[in-house]
C-alpha cells in the first residue's frame, strides 16, 4: 500500500478545480431615477461579491455556521452609471479544491456616503461561479421608493 507524504496530500487538497471557471462578467445598469439622485448627492454604489461553496470530501479546512467554506470576498466602489465589470479575481489563490464547486453572490447597493440608509434596490447574482460564466450576469438597480 503506498501513503502519500503529509505535505503532498496538502497539495492536493489545495489544488484549484481545474473545470471550474471563476472569472464572472457582471453588467450593472441603474435606471434614469436613480442615476440622477445619486449623481445629484455625490453617492457611490458597492459591489459586494462573497465567495463560498459547499465543502468536497476530505475537506480539512473550517466551516461557517452554514456549514459552508468561505473562498474570499470581492468589494468595488463605482459611480452609479451603466458599466460591466469582471469579477473573480479574489479565487485565485483560494482553496477552490475543498469545495464541490465554488459559488458566488453579489449584492450592489448604496454606498451610505450621504445617507445612512440604503438607496437602491438592485437585483442580485448567486449561484455556482462556472455556470454563470458562460454569459454576462445582469444587475439592474432603481432607486428605492421612486
């Protein structure tokens, strides 16, 4: 029987998955209210993407209390205007080897730099990373009680 070395099965775990895609392209769009109200009081939009995913078998590595492993996070300030951008920068070096398939979820919102409370109400990307990389992810964002 042979054995591997501790130090080669940790390498082994820790390999990337290597059918999984884990560069999304998200196309985030704000309608006429919105834009003009954020514009007008110099608010900001955040970009929030969490990486995770259900831990493989053999996974060594600690779980959340949703019993998931967490990849790393993504987080961008933009303008509110119509834009695309690419995400999934933060997987590269995470442990996407442990995990049966790594997934993502996207939140965009206001930034609260004038407001304390939110602003918009945007649609929401989450799933399984390689799946959604086969075609730009739409976001649409309006402005919250307009």
């Amino acid at each position: 029987m042979k054995f591997l070395s501790l130090s080669a099965l940790f390498a082994l775990l820790c390999l990337p998955a290597a059918a999984q895609e884990t560069r999304l392209t998200l196309h985030i769009s704000f309608d006429t209210a919105s834009t003009t109200a954020l514009q007008e009081r110099g608010e900001m939009v955040v970009v929030s993407v969490i990486y995770s995913g259900e831990p493989a078998i053999g996974n060594v590595l600690p779980l959340d209390e949703m019993g998931m492993l967490y990849l790393g996070a993504e987080s961008y300030t933009v303008w509110p205007l119509d834009q695309t951008i690419i995400i999934g920068n933060a997987l590269g070096a995470a442990p996407i080897g442990n995990v049966n398939e790594p997934l993502v979820n996207v939140n965009v919102y206001s930034a609260r730099l004038t407001d304390d409370n939110n602003l918009l109400g945007c649609g929401i990307v989450d799933g399984p990373t390689d799946a959604m990389s086969k075609s730009t992810q739409e976001i649409a964002c309006k402005l919250l009680g307009g």
